[in-house]
C-alpha cells in the first residue's frame, strides 16, 4: 500500500506532489474495494445504487477524460463509458482484477503526462471544455485530487458496513 504523502515529505515539486496524492489515493481506493467480500463489489448498500467496482470504473474514466481527452486533446472513442444514463455502468465480464489494472494503466498514463508537462500549461481546445477555455494541467490535477479524496470517503463508508478494511 502506498502511504499518505506527509506534507513534511520532501518532494523534487509540485508534480510529484499531485502524483504522490493520487497515487495514494488510487491505491487506497483499489484496497477498500479489493477488502469487501465478493458479493458486496458489484452490489450497492446505498440509495443512490452505485457499486464499488462502478466506482473503479468511473475513477479510471475521470482520469482518462481530464487528462488523455481534455488536457491532450486526443480522440477517445466513447469517453463516457463509465455511463450508461445517468448511472455509472459495469459491464458483464468486469471484474476486479481487471477494473483494478485499468486504473493503475490510467494512472501510469496520467503519470506520463504530468512528467512530462509543466503544471501551467493550458490544455488542447475540445469537446472536454463545452465551450470554456481548457484548464491548465495544475488546476486539472487539482481537480483530480479532490475527486478521489471524496470518493475514498464515499468508500470508506461502503466497506464499513459491508465489513471490509476500515481507516486509512
């Protein structure tokens, strides 16, 4: 597991900050997930429906459409595919093991590009923005940290009550 990124941690700058952050918090994600019995994975405890492994999905898609879709500007088929309606969607066949490395490869892409890429550097106009100036990489990473600081939450409550790793 990797451990909470101290704020008295020396780091080389702020990438390495942002991606200490998210890696964090990826991981810790992916272990909540991996704790909970099998059954309690695909299914939800909660009003709103949605599933731990929805979850995985969604975050993998997040990343992949901040960055890969938005901030490059490249062409992603179907950026949304963590949708179907307004509902986060999982398809038949996704599983853990696989979800699970779909997002460490998302996160290893999102590594590529914030080492590669000065933090104020604007991202490329396209669909991603719907019609606003892009982001630049440090507000998009910013972004980024507080979606998965909300969802580790929303996560610690589901593996709590469904028995699962409790804590950081």
């Amino acid at each position: 597991m990797v451990t909470f990124p101290e704020p008295t941690a020396p780091a080389s700058g702020r990438p390495e900050v942002f991606l200490r952050y998210l890696d964090f918090y990826r991981e810790t994600v992916l272990a909540k997930v991996a704790s909970l019995p099998p059954g309690a994975r695909g299914s939800s405890a909660l009003p709103s429906g949605w599933t731990p492994l929805e979850l995985l999905k969604h975050l993998r898609y997040v990343e992949l459409r901040w960055l890969v879709w938005g901030f490059e500007g490249k062409d992603v088929p179907d950026p949304w595919a963590d949708r179907r309606g307004d509902r986060w969607y999982v398809a038949p066949g996704e599983d853990l093991d696989t979800l699970s490395a779909d997002l460490r490869r998302q996160g290893e892409v999102t590594r590529a590009i914030v080492l590669g890429t000065a933090l104020d550097t604007l991202g490329a106009p396209g669909p991603r923005w719907e019609g606003a100036d892009p982001a630049s990489l440090e507000r998009i990473l910013f972004h980024l940290v507080q979606e998965y600081a909300r969802h580790a939450g929303h996560i610690d409550i589901v593996t709590e009550l469904a028995g699962g790793a409790q804590g950081e």
